[in-house]
C-alpha cells in the first residue's frame, strides 16, 4: 500500500472527511428558500465566529480575488491608500492595490519584524488616506502582526482598515466590531479546512458607511450583503462551509486557539533543538506557520525534496527568504502528532543531507512543550 502523502504546507491544508462528505451533497438550485436560508445561517456562524454585526461576503475566488474585491468596494481609483508590508504577502496586498489604479504608499519593514502601531500611525498622520492595508499573519515570516494594538492607534486615522487574515483567522483570534477593524479577509483553504476557491470577507458593523468604490458587477459586494450571491452559488463549497462552521462551532474558538499555539511550540522547540534557527520575531511567532533555516552548509530546497520523497509536504521559502527558509504548516485540520511527524523528517533529512547524527532530539523537545500543555489542560488524569 502506498501511504498518502501527508500535507503541513501553510494551506492547502487536511481536509476532514466530514467535509468532503458535505460537498457531495446532490446538487440544489441556488435560490431555493433552503440555500438561502443555509447561506444565511452560515453568515450568522462567521459573524458570531469574527464578532460582528456587518454582513459577511462570500465569493467564488481564492483568497486573492477576495483582497482584490476588499479594495475596489473600499476605494475609488486613484485613492490614496497606505500599504504596510513586512513580508511577501504584505507586498502582494499593495501591488493589488497598485494594480488596481490605487495611489500607494508603501511602509516596508523588515522582513521578520511585526509591524509596529506607532510607525504605522505616524505615517497615517502626513497624509489624507482612503484605506491602509495590514496583513494579520504572515505567512512568509511566520509573524503574527499585533493588529488590535495597531487597530487603536490608527482608527481615528483613516476611513477604512483592511486586514488580510487569510493564513490567520479563525485559527487565532479575530474580533472585528471589538477591534475596530472594517475588512477581514479569509479564504477556504487555510483555517477553514477545505478546498481552495472560497473567498470570505467580514465586514466591520460602520465599514460600509465608508466606502467609496465602484466596483466591477462581480466583486461589488453591494447585493452579497442582503444575504444572496448575485451569481451562480458555488454551491458544494457552501455546503463544506456549512460544515465547517459546525465543526468550528463544535471544538470551541478558546480550544482552537491553543492547539495551533501548542503545535507552533513544539515546532519552534523542536527545529530549535536541531539546529534550525526559526526566522521571524520571536516574540510575535505565529500559530499557524513556522518559518526555520536550516544550519550553515545545509540547504533548504534538499531537506523539502528530502522530506517530500518520504511522503511529507513542507512548504519552502518564498521571496526573500526562498534560498533560505523552510514553512511548516499547522493550520486547519492539524494537531500535535502531526508535529512530531514534521519534527521528525526533519530530523531524518539533517541527517541524510546534513550529515548530523539523528539522536531524536528535535522529537524530544517537542514532546516537552506537548508534555506540558497536557498537564496544564488536562485535569482528569485519563482512566484506562
Ligand atoms: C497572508 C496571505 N495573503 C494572501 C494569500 C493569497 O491567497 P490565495 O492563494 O488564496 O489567493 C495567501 C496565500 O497563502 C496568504 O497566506
């Protein structure tokens, strides 16, 4: 029997069965009193889920398309708009924007670093800005970017703030309406836990008393906030929604939260104890991705093709950090074990590639962190 190749890139991630046995569902026609009723449960499951009494848009796209439709309902061509990028996908938002006939200004910062609310501030204060355009986790880095606290330093400065949370929420904390936020992007292959082509924004409860877009008939999220597509459903991936929501619903936000800390721990731990160096602020690490550089000498693109000719999909660099870094996932349907699994190819391809004697090291540290997260959490010992 060949094993199934097992997948921790920072999405595509697992699909649970109980997911992909809701997309078979037989077909409905897409306005029938059920669907819409369907479709408007789902949207009450993600305003309870984000904290928010906007509506929430759901479109067929991949996270990008829903990036694209955020800006062009927020802002007229040629708006001044203010990009904060500190990583790939800070930089993708922007070049969006750009694209879109948005006047930009870019506030780099370096790649690694969390974006800082001050900074962030002051530049918001030299000029008249439509929106500024944040990114809530980056997934090139592996940082999560304190967004409440930048939140509060610039809500009185700018009409609309837009969040790509797209490799964040749900897996970490998302409160919109609590927040201050107007815009938080999400897509269906990451958190989610489904297959890629499910664009979903959540709106703050004021945002649309901003927004200044004309947008093109697609993206023009003016009808989807009734509560209907004004297209063709994507029906089955409403279906998996549906699911997926409930299977959210059902392991609670405060236990989701801790099992993608707990597996950033261990990751972090364990590449740690190896040799590896983790990239990015480690103050700021995110729950979902962990970025690592192997030691000198040793190269990241041998340990991914290592680690994938032995049945393990890790992501590698990209950007800047393409020559240099590793990606382990643990967004989704992830959880500890499959850690020890990552930790432990890795610890065979140094290895292999690198010559280090394997001694379980890695697995070791790991199993440390999961150790104690377990005595904290669990108060009834287990019976046999
Ligand atoms: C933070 C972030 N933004 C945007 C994107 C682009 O999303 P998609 O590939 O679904 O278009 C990604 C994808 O990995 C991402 O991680």
């Amino acid at each position: 029997m060949v094993p199934e190749p097992k997948l921790l890139v920072p999405g595509p991630t697992p699909v649970p069965q109980a997911i992909f046995q809701a997309m078979i569902t037989p077909m409905v026609a897409h306005r029938n009193a059920e669907t819409v009723e369907l479709h408007h449960r789902i949207v009450q499951g993600l305003q309870s889920l984000w904290s928010t009494e906007g509506p929430v848009i759901l479109q067929s796209s991949s996270g990008s398309g829903a990036l694209e439709a955020s800006i062009v309902n927020a802002c007229a061509r040629g708006d001044r708009v203010l990009a904060v990028s500190a990583g790939a996908f800070g930089e993708r938002f922007g070049t969006i924007a750009t694209r879109l006939g948005m006047d930009v200004d870019w506030l780099r910062f370096p790649w690694g670093e969390a974006t800082p609310a001050d900074d962030i501030a002051a530049a918001l204060r030299q000029k008249d800005y439509q929106a500024v355009l944040l990114i809530h986790n980056e997934t090139s880095t592996g940082v999560l970017h304190p967004i409440p606290e930048i939140a509060r330093a610039i809500r009185s400065l700018v009409p609309v703030i837009v969040v790509d949370s797209i490799s964040g929420t749900p897996s970490v904390p998302t409160d919109i309406d609590p927040w201050g936020v107007d815009m938080v992007i999400a897509t269906s292959q990451k958190g989610f836990m489904m297959p890629p082509g499910l664009g979903l924004v959540g709106l703050g409860r004021e945002a649309q008393k901003h927004f200044r877009g004309e947008p093109s008939l697609y993206f023009d999220f003016g009808p989807s906030t009734t509560g209907q597509f004004h297209y063709t459903m994507p029906v089955s991936m409403i279906f998996a929604l549906a699911k997926s929501v409930e299977l959210l619903e059902e392991e609670g936000a405060e236990t989701r939260y801790a099992r993608h800390r707990l597996m950033s721990e261990m990751v972090c731990a364990g590449s740690a104890a190896m040799g590896f160096t983790v990239l990015g602020d480690m103050t700021r690490q995110s729950p979902t991705v962990t970025v690592i550089a192997p030691p000198d000498g040793v190269s990241n693109h041998d340990i991914r093709n290592f680690s994938h000719r032995h049945g393990l999909d890790l992501a590698g660099g990209i950007g800047q950090w393409a020559d240099r870094a590793l990606r382990v996932g643990h967004v989704g349907a992830t959880g500890p074990l499959d850690m020890l699994m990552a930790i432990n190819i890795l610890e065979l391809s140094l290895a292999t590639v690198g010559n280090v004697p394997v001694d379980g090291r890695g697995s070791a540290a790991a199993l440390k962190v999961w150790e104690r997260h377990v005595k904290e959490t669990e108060v009834e010992p287990v019976k046999a």
